[in-house]
C-alpha cells in the first residue's frame, strides 16, 4: 500500500483500517522508510531527531511508551502538562471534575497515557449514575463527601479551563468536602497547547503576514500580534469552518485589526464536505461513513477552499495548520502560494499516524533546502509541531 493510496481514501474508515494494519505489521513500506531517511536527513537539531525517532517508533509499533518516555529537555511542556506527568504517573487512578467536553476529553487522553477515571464528580445528578459517553462512573459532590473513605486519597482534576470557576470548584472541594489541597490538580487552564507553541521556534521579523488555518476561536492569531511585538504584522488571513467557532471568532479578532477571517475549511481544491461540528478545538472534516455512523448528528456540509485559490498573489511570510488531519490536503492546496512565497510554516504533524513524514516530505517537494524542525507539546502523543523554514 502506497503512501498517495491512502491519501485517496483521507477519511475513510477504510483508510484508518489499511493504517491500523500497517502499524501492527511492524514495519513500514519501502516508500515510507525512503521518505523517512530523507526528512531525517534535514533535521539539524537534536531534540527535532528524538522526537522524529520516537513518533517513527510509535508510528510502527503503536506503543505510546516511545513519545511519553521521551526525556522531558525534549518536550516544550507547560506548567499544567508538567504536573500532569509528575502527579499522575502510567498506572495510576483519578477523579475527573466535570462530565462535559473537556472532562471527556481528557478521560479518553489518560485512558491513553495508562491513567483510568474511577469517577466524574458534576453538579449535575442528570449526568449520572454512569456518563453516557465514557461509561465511567457520575457522582454529585454531595456522595463524594459521603464516600470521603473511597474517594479522599485520590487525585482529583479540575477539568474547566476558566480560571475562575475552577478556582471556585477547588475552595468549594477543599472547604465544604474536605478534600486535601494536595490532592487537587485544579485550574488546568492549558491543557492541550502552549501559549508559545507555534512561535517559539521562529523569531518574528518585520512586516510579517501570517495564514492561520484553523483559528478556533481565534486567540492564536493573538499570540501570533503578541510575537511580532514592536516589530508590528502587515496581515492576517484567517480560516475557520466550525459555524459556531467562527461566529466566536469574528467576535474576538474584530479589535484586532488588519486580519480576514474566512468561514472556510482549507484542502486541495474548493468542495463541499461533512464535517464533525462541535464548536470545540476538534471540529473536523470526515468521510460520508463517519457521518452516516453518527446519524449526522451535529454533522454539516461545508465549503473547503484551495489557499491558491483564496490568495492568489497574496503576500504570505508564516502559515501555520492545526487542522484536525487535514493538513495533507491544504498543503496541497498552497503550493503555488508556498512555491512562490517559500513561507516559515508551523503545522501539526500528529492527527495521523504518518503525519510527521508525508507532510514533511511533501513541503520537502516544494522546495528542496527547507530545514524541518520538530517539537512536542503534549504529555502524550497530542500536539508535535514541524517548524519548516
């Protein structure tokens, strides 16, 4: 199976089956590994080589050992992932405050990384006695003071990401139930990215105009003015497809200033797709199964545009791509853009599982003296970034 068979089928269920395989088989096709040894062969920094190894590693065995045992000087870590790793080691239990969108999210990472959810702990005794989603275990906060003898001595998480409601939530536990302080892991207020991630790699330079594919809710294109600092940005486009997401963002960016906001997905060509909307940072492109699968519920149809298309002689200095698997495609749909503009560029190379080499190696194609970059900003296998320049 080549590697372009299974871009053919981006999406599919069938797709993800051939990928499954491929990593149980133990070893990766003749193409594969030639691609391998040449983006490795413009790797220039230590940290960007451990990193490539371990995903190689983890992308032929599917042992996630290879990216969580990764020395910490080789992950770019923020204050809450760090003592996610210190507190909550492989093998060990936790209570999960709040059953809704970050809560599960984190449950199915930890599942992931060897961490099981004894129980959710949520105000709202709807959501119980068993969480519809997980199958883990809802209990209010009054039978977690009831059941202090089961529940005390386990490390408990805060799942909301506002800071003062989780702040809220951690007095009421320790005030009110009796948890110890030591025993809550509260305001996890970053818990999938860092503030520097996408530019902690480069320095910013004069009249920069950034693409940003994928902007959620648009605080990216923030700490992207925040990098530039003194220096200014002559521009920002901006794309972003989930409905709700966009609405948040136009919102946002309006003070900002001299940035387009789109409410397209990006890919190779200009189409109509499915896609997962859910108003959260995972809204993503699938394929007609996946969306028959979910009775497509919170399923739409939205336009995907070629950059080529959408910039045509368009100024373009960084482009940077969190776009839930999809980069593939939207790189394909920049070449001319990239061809003839030769952007710095920050993309996530971890949606699938042979990310980190096809993407490379496609920009690799475009132009042959990019240098490529790696770094890891997640406690598991979530958020490793190519930096290209």
């Amino acid at each position: 199976m080549s590697v372009s068979e299974k871009r053919i089928e981006y999406g599919s269920d069938k797709a993800s089956d051939k990928q499954k395989a491929l990593r149980g088989s133990g070893s990766m096709d003749a193409g594969f590994e030639k691609m391998a040894e040449n983006v490795y062969a413009h790797l220039n920094d230590e940290i960007s080589k451990k990193i490539f190894e371990a995903r190689m590693s983890y992308a032929k065995t599917g042992d996630l050992g290879y990216i969580t045992g990764l020395d910490s000087k080789y992950k770019n870590l923020n204050s809450d992932m760090r003592v996610y790793v210190e507190k909550i080691p492989k093998g060990s239990h936790c209570l999960m405050y709040g059953a809704g969108v970050a809560g599960h999210y984190l449950a199915g990472r930890f599942k992931n990384f060897g961490v099981a959810i004894d129980a959710f702990i949520d105000p709202d005794e709807s959501k119980g006695p068993v969480d519809e989603q997980t199958g883990i275990k809802v209990i209010t906060e009054k039978e977690l003071k009831e059941n202090m003898n089961l529940y005390g001595d386990k490390t408990l998480v805060v799942s909301y990401p506002v800071k003062p409601v989780a702040d809220e939530i951690r007095k009421r536990l320790i005030g009110e139930i009796g948890i110890s302080e030591n025993n809550i892991i509260g305001g996890v207020f970053d818990w999938r990215n860092n503030q520097g991630q996408y530019f902690d790699f480069f320095e910013a330079r004069e009249n920069e105009v950034f693409v940003d594919c994928g902007c959620f809710d648009g605080a990216t294109c923030f700490n992207f003015a925040g990098w530039c600092g003194h220096k200014g940005f002559e521009h920002i486009y901006s794309f972003e497809a989930d409905p709700k997401n966009y609405a948040k963002a136009k919102e946002i960016l309006a003070p900002l200033g001299k940035c387009d906001l789109y409410p397209y997905g990006t890919a190779d060509v200009n189409k109509k797709v499915y896609f997962a909307s859910d108003a959260f940072e995972t809204s993503c492109i699938i394929s007609r199964e996946e969306a028959e699968k979910r009775n497509f519920e919170g399923v739409e149809e939205i336009e995907t545009v070629a950059l080529d298309d959408v910039l045509k002689d368009k100024k373009v200095t960084f482009l940077k791509m969190d776009i839930e698997g999809a980069e593939y495609e939207a790189l394909q749909g920049a070449r001319k853009l990239i061809m003839e503009n030769r952007p710095r560029m920050a993309i996530s190379v971890y949606h699938k599982f042979e990310d980190f080499v096809t993407l490379a190696d496609l920009v690799l194609n475009m132009h042959p003296d990019y240098r490529i970059a790696y770094r890891h900003y997640g406690f598991d296998d979530l958020e490793t970034v190519m930096y290209v320049e």
